[in-house]
C-alpha cells in the first residue's frame, strides 16, 4: 500500500514540476466538458420544472382533433361534462401567441374563479374586470410597464388592455413573457368565442376510465382528444430528451475535434518523458510501476479538469444564467436570460464527465509510456 501512495505523491510531483503540460491538458479538458455538464445541467432542470407544472395539473385534458393536431373544444359541452361522475372540476382555458409590438407572448385566458392557488403577483393584483391582465416581469422589463398602463396587442390593436399586476421572476421560467387575462378578454382577442383551446379535468382517484368512457357517449360524433396526466409526462420527457440527443449529436462534432487535442496535448514533451522513462528503467523500476505511474497522473489532472469544469458550469449557470446555451432548451427566450435558471447538476453526467477525461487522457499518454518502458533505457535516454 505504501508503494501505491509513494507512486501516487510522486506522480503529484510530476505534474507540478511539468506545470505547462499540466496547464493545456487541464485547459482542454475544461473546454471540452464545461458546454456538456452546463448542458445536461439545464436540461434536466426545465425538465423538473414541466414535470412539477404536470403533476400539479389537471388529470385529464380534453381538445378536439384537426389533422392529427390538437383543435379548440366548442364550450357547449361544457356543463355535460362537468356531470360526469368522478369529476370534481372543470377548467376551460385559452392558451396562444401574440406580439406586444415586436416582442412575442404567451397569452393565458382563464375564468376569474379558475385561479390556481399557487398564481401569484410580486406587485399588483390578479384581473378582476374585463380588460384588465398581469404581465409577466421579462415583458414589463422590456416596455418600462407600470401598474396602470394600457397597451394593445397587434393581433387586435382595437382591444385595449389595463396592467393591473406583475409575474415575480421567481414564479416559473414561463412566467417571463406571460400575459395573463380573463377567458372572455383571451376569446376576443383571438377573435374565438365560445371555443377554449382546451378543457382542464380534475378527477377522483380511480375514475379516469369511466370518465374517458362517458366522454366518448358526448362526444361520439366529435374528433376529440383525451389524454391524461401520465401521457403529459411522458410527451415532456421524449421532448427532452430529443433536445438532449440533438445536442448531444452537434456537441460530439466539437468533442470530435476536440479529442486530438488532448491526445497533442498529453504528449507534450514527449522526448522529455522517454528521458525519464529511461532513467527509471535504469534504477530498477518495472513497466507496471511506470504504467502505474502514468495512470495516477492522469487520474489526478483529469480530476482536476472535471472538478473546474463543474465549477465553471454552476457559475455558467447560476451567475451568467446560461448566456448563448439556454436558447438551445427554453424557447424564445433572449440570449441572456432576465430570469434565474432551473438546472440540476446530477451526479451521474459529472461522473461521466470525469470518466471521459480520464479516457481521453490515458488515450494520449499510456501507449506512448509503454512503448518508451519497453525498448531498452539507452534507447529510451537518447
């Protein structure tokens, strides 16, 4: 056990004494795993906040289908389903797109009384009359809006809207760029009435199937679309994880040029180490022990690489808040977010990350090693 620990301060000493290779090894690692660990990082990140918005959801969600996409639900069936037995609540809601001169928004259109508890202001109020909304805090930012001013939409730029409140930046990475409004003002905006985009469902425990069963007796007739909170969530993670193998594919383009590198870069002062080799085959040592040598300097530089690329991605993260990446997992978003930004660093990508630099370096530098240990120390010292 000494003789690996001795091996081990001794490999420590190598590449303090070999600062500049200790330098551009470390360096290229950096670059190579810091847009990598930053982008699983947030990836998983918005994909734990839409699973919580899922899970806090609605049970079932009902839409009607127009060419195989989801269509608006006519409210004429409104009060039959909410006789279904099983059903506790049912929410109409508008959900779309619009442009606040030249800035795109979300627009959400509920009825006054189905608020969800957990929507809040960080100043203002919610919408109590007609025309009246609560703007998100990216798009009061960008306008200079104040609790009083009136604004209309370029999609009906005769309907005048009243801010009467504001999203804190702290309330979800979708609350930014909200425009939250009553369902009737969200109805003439879009020029839709009567027609929600679709119908929120609250169910008891158990009942999803004789609900999905009493549906299609009411709507029999209709092209419908019924999908429940499990389906939700699974469409959420394939979405993800397409967005992960997306850049996963773009990013091994980078790793790819990025590998010979560090394979220069490992075999810098190559002439140098055959020297040391050489010397060492003298005294006595064995080809295990340089092999072994070798593999504790590897394992200590590539640590350490890993260990700032990590540091950098938090920062990367968390202080720059994922300037030129984010755009990549969150839509529409400007290139430096106003907003804090979820992300999740697991244990498993920096694992990962650690044990690719460990490969990429042990790659450049022991087959090299091997062969100076096994040709003769006179040939090795020339």
């Amino acid at each position: 056990m000494n003789k690996h620990f001795n091996l081990l301060f001794l490999a420590t000493e190598n590449l303090l004494r070999h600062r500049t290779k200790t330098i551009v090894v470390c360096l290229c690692i950096v670059a190579i795993l810091t847009p990598f660990i930053t982008a699983i990082a947030i990836s998983e990140g918005v994909r734990e906040k839409s699973l919580i918005s899922v899970n806090a959801g609605a049970d079932l969600y009902l839409t009607f289908d127009e060419f195989g996409r989801n269509a608006a639900v006519p409210l004429k069936y409104l009060d039959e389903i909410k006789k279904i037995f099983g059903v506790t609540k049912v929410t109409p809601r508008i959900i779309g797109r619009g442009f606040l001169q030249n800035k795109l928004a979300v627009i959400v259109g509920l009825n006054k009384e189905d608020i969800p508890e957990s929507i809040s202001c960080i100043s203002g109020r919610m919408f109590e009359n007609a025309n009246e909304v609560v703007v998100g805090h990216e798009l009061a930012r960008h306008f200079h809006l104040n609790i009083g001013d009136q604004f209309s939409m370029r999609c009906q730029q005769r309907k005048t809207f009243t801010v009467v409140g504001f999203f804190s930046s702290d309330s979800s990475i979708w609350g930014s760029s909200l425009i939250f409004m009553s369902f009737r003002d969200a109805g003439e905006l879009f020029g839709k009435q009567d027609v929600s985009t679709d119908i929120q469902i609250y169910s008891l425990p158990g009942h999803n199937s004789e609900i999905a069963t009493d549906l299609y007796d009411i709507l029999q007739n209709e092209p419908y679309r019924l999908q429940d909170k499990h389906m939700i969530g699974l469409y959420v993670k394939k979405g993800f994880m397409l967005k992960e193998g997306v850049f996963s594919a773009l990013y091994l383009v980078a790793f790819a040029l990025g590998v010979p590198a560090i394979l220069v870069a490992a075999g810098f002062g190559l002439s140098e180490r055959k020297k040391e080799i050489g010397i060492m085959k003298a005294t006595g040592w064995q080809t295990l022990e340089v092999l072994e040598l070798i593999s504790f300097e590897q394992l200590l530089i590539s640590l350490m690489g890993a260990t700032i690329a990590i540091l950098l991605s938090i920062l990367w993260v968390k202080g720059f808040r994922g300037v030129f990446i984010a755009q990549f997992f969150i839509a529409e978003i400007t290139m430096l977010p106003k907003f804090p930004l979820p992300a999740r660093f697991l244990p498993l990508p920096c694992l990962l990350s650690f044990f690719l630099a460990f490969l990429m370096t042990m790659v450049g530098s022991v087959y090299s090693s091997w062969r100076a240990s096994t040709v003769s120390p006179v040939v090795s010292m020339k």
